[in-house]
C-alpha cells in the first residue's frame, strides 16, 4: 500500500508531462501539414538538367 504514495504523484507527473510536451507541439506547428509530409517522396524532385553534360 505504501508503494500507491509514491506511483501516484510518479503517474500523475508523467501525465502532466505528456500533456505539455503535446502542447508544446500544437504550438510550435508541428501538426499543421499532415497530408504533405506523407506523398513527399512521391513527387519528382525537379533537377537542373543544364549541369549534366
């Protein structure tokens, strides 16, 4: 039972842990473009063509 007293707040910190590094996240834009990131690979890269002899 003495292990709750300590597990408890333990939980409770890492909790509130998770949830500011979340909305440090929603601040700083990282969830702001979910659709580019992921057909990214799929577009050509557009090359200077005139380098290549």
């Amino acid at each position: 039972m003495n292990i709750l007293y300590a597990l408890v707040p333990l939980a409770l910190l890492l909790a509130g842990l998770g949830v500011l590094a979340f909305r440090w996240a929603v601040r700083d834009g990282q969830f702001d473009d979910v659709e580019t990131p992921a057909i990214r690979m799929l577009l050509d890269d557009e090359t200077d063509q005139s380098s290549t002899p």
